[in-house]
C-alpha cells in the first residue's frame, strides 16, 4: 500500500523527510561495467560494438546492416495510420513552436567606457539521440529529444537504438523520418553512447548527446560528460498532484498512475487537504490498476513509491513540494497561479483541473525531457540551449584601454603576472 502521511501528526517532519531522501534509482553497481564497456569501444570501434550487440541484442550487425536505411524510414511513416501520422505531426508542430521561442538573442553594444562587449549564440556541430527499445520505445520523447536540436540549427543528428533481433519499433522509425534524422545505427547500451563520444570506424563523433535510458546508458552518460555534453542524468519518473476535494477523484486517480506505468521506480504523490478525497482517490486508484495493460509495473510503483499526504490546507503544502522538487507537478484547483506563485522547484507545471500532466508527454510543446530525483533544484528542462553555446567578444580603441586598463595591470601585478601586466601596459599611452 502507499504512505499515507498527515502532516498534523507527531511523527510527520520525520517521515516526511524519509520519502524526500528515499533513493529510487536503479540499486546496480554498474560503474565498473561501464568503464569497460567504454574503454574498449575507444580501443576495438566497431568491432567492440559488433561484438556487444551479438552478445546483448542477439543479432550480427553485418547480417541485419549497421544503419536503418532512408527508404525503411520512409516506408515506416508510409505504413502509419492517418491518425497516428497526424498525431505525430501535429506533436512535431506544436514542439517547434514553442522551442523556436527559446532561441536566444546575440547582443553587441558599447558601453560607457568606450568598449565594444557582446556575444554570438551558435550550435553545436553534431548531436546525439540515445533512443531505448524495449518498455521504453517511446516516439514521444524521440520528438522532444531531436527538435530543440533541430530548432537550434544542429546540421547533422545521429541516432542510436537497440534493436533487439534486429527488429525496430516501426512507430520509432516514423517519428524519426518526420523529425528528419539523417542517421540511424541498430546499436545500444552503453556502448552505443561510447561510439556517439569517442566516434568509431562508421559512427562519427557528436558534441552533445541527450536522450533517455537504462542505468547503464545513465551511467555512460555522466562517466562521458567533458568528452561531450550531455542533457541530464536522469532517474525515475515522478509526479505531484495537489489537488482539493472539487477534483473528480477518478481524474485524479488516473494522472497519479500516468507516472506509475512508467516504471517500478517511479513515483506518484497526492497532497491534499480533504480526507474524503483522499480516501476516493486511494480507491479509484486500486478500482482502476487491475484493468491497466501495465498493471505489473504500476502496482510496484504505487505500492512502493506512492504516497498520500493530507495538509491542513494547501498553501502549506507547497514548501514540501519544493523540498521534493518534482519532475512533474499538477496544481488541480480553481486558482493554480495562487499556488504557482508559491513553487521555486519543479521541471514543469500543469496548471488547473483540465490539464494533465500526460497532454505534455505528448502534444502540448513544452519540453517533458525533465529533471528527476530533486535535480529540478539546480537544472531545468531540455531546451534549445542544450544544443547552442554562447561566445563572448570585446573590442577596445585607445580611449577605451587607457580608460580600464590600468586597473587590469594593477590586479595583474597583485596577481603576480608580470607578463599579464605589461601587456597590458604596453598598450597605454
């Protein structure tokens, strides 16, 4: 069963800070795996990688083809159903809009001394998409991943998936095709984001890769920051609901276990200042997890990770919702910029009753490649910048040296550069 919490009893500030510091990443020490995994993928190139997909997705890249070709992608959006095509497109659309707002501006302007100071936005050269096959194949976040990129004037994105038996989520194919992948590699794990890094014999190299996956990608990922950029570490998914008793409990219910599904690991919690509701909620959830296809995960996530916190009212839920800095965070009441006004730590927010949280995984636009695990924090969502880095300028006359110069030799000379003042000083007049 889910904690069930009220935030009036004795014991409260003490449970209330076992569920924040509760660990829910995967328990594997994989570390050690995942330096040898990297170490000989820089070594062997493709033969480490051939070798590793033999061994883990039981099939011969040679036999199968290392790359999905164009006209299979083609094909894959060919043979969607118009609603699924049109779902996917108008998902396209509505993520390029929003991201196209995030594209920053250059500046260059002279300031009061008489030097020009600016700064010059551009992309990164290349790009890589981790994709995960299995439970998690997702063209969702395969559209979330490459757009931004696209939007920031990334030229050229490379993709990697595991392709277990050599076979492809035909739904992953179409939704790289609309999103206008150029190259698709049937490699994964750890290895893969290793070939995106260091780059081998057919896989050439990236400058940032972003995209979902288990702890071992996870861990290739953080073990590979500083050889590229990466768009986070993340964990678990996780959800907070705060909702009043005006709430169908049935809606409520179902946003809690949109998280559930993902995941044993993830989390759902509700806080809430009517006890009726909370018990309706409790029972719609238990009313609907038999009939969900994903039951199994959804029940272990509920049961382990879930939890129900009654507040005395919910103003004074939002410093605890701060302290557990949430992933995903629903505001289900008449006024949600009251309580918005209130938040400093979430990924994103879904404001009022009518939006859930499952309309941003999909069509919305905003991003839903979040910060998990309190990292909401310090870090935000992937965004256009993860793809662009900013290059400062400055440029000086002689008035301009004469003006600020001579304080640059006097902390170069305190600084005990010699070299560092004189040129300087050399300038002056």
């Amino acid at each position: 069963m889910p904690l069930r919490l009220d935030s009036r009893d004795a014991g409260f500030a003490a449970a209330f800070s076992a569920l924040v510091d509760a660990r829910r990443e995967a328990d594997e020490d994989v570390s050690r795996d995942v330096t040898a995994i990297l170490k000989r993928v820089r070594a062997e190139g493709d033969a480490a990688l051939a070798d590793y997909t033999q061994r883990f997705d039981r099939h011969d890249l040679e036999a199968s083809g290392w790359s999905v070709t164009a006209a299979e992608r083609r094909a894959a959006l060919d043979g969607l159903s118009t609603e699924l095509r049109d779902a996917l497109e108008l998902a396209a659309a509505r993520i390029a809009a929003y991201h196209e707002k995030q594209r920053p501006q250059d500046s260059d302007g002279t300031d009061s001394a008489g030097v020009r100071l600016g700064a010059r936005w551009s992309a990164v050269d290349a790009a890589g998409l981790y994709v995960p096959g299995g439970r998690a194949a997702y063209p969702s976040s395969l559209l979330m991943n490459v757009i931004p990129a696209r939007v920031a004037g990334v030229e050229r994105i490379a993709m990697v998936t595991p392709t277990p038996g050599g076979e492809m989520n035909p739904l992953v194919l179409a939704a790289a095709e609309i999103a206008g992948i150029g190259e698709v590699w049937r490699v994964g794990g750890a290895q893969a984001v290793a070939a995106l890094a260091y780059g081998t014999e057919k896989i050439r190299p990236v400058d940032v890769i972003v995209g979902p996956g288990n702890a071992w990608v996870a861990e290739a990922k953080r073990q590979l920051y500083g050889v590229v950029g990466i768009d986070m570490v993340a964990g678990p998914s996780e959800i907070v609901v705060v909702a009043d008793g005006r709430n169908d409990p049935d809606w409520t219910a179902a946003d809690l276990l949109s998280q559930s599904e993902h995941d044993p690991t993830s989390q759902s919690i509700l806080f809430t200042d009517d006890a009726a509701f909370a018990d309706a909620v409790a029972t719609a959830v238990e009313r609907k997890l038999p009939k969900l296809t994903t039951r199994e995960t959804a029940t272990t996530s509920w049961n382990a990770n879930g939890a129900i916190i009654l507040v005395e009212d919910l103003v004074s839920a939002m410093p605890f919702v701060d302290r557990l800095a949430p992933e995903h965070l629903e505001l289900a009441v008449d006024d949600p910029d009251a309580l918005f006004a209130l938040v400093r730590h979430a990924g994103s927010v879904f404001l009022g009753r009518m939006t859930p949280e499952a309309v941003g995984d999909y069509v919305a636009g905003p991003n839903h490649v979040l910060p998990t695990g309190r990292r909401a924090r310090f870090s935000s969502g992937l965004s256009v910048l993860d793809f662009m880095k900013r290059t400062s300028f400055l440029a000086l006359d002689q008035r301009a040296i004469d003006a600020i110069g001579p304080a640059a030799v006097a902390l170069a000379k305190a600084e005990g550069l010699p070299a560092h003042a004189a040129s300087v000083a050399l300038r002056l007049k």
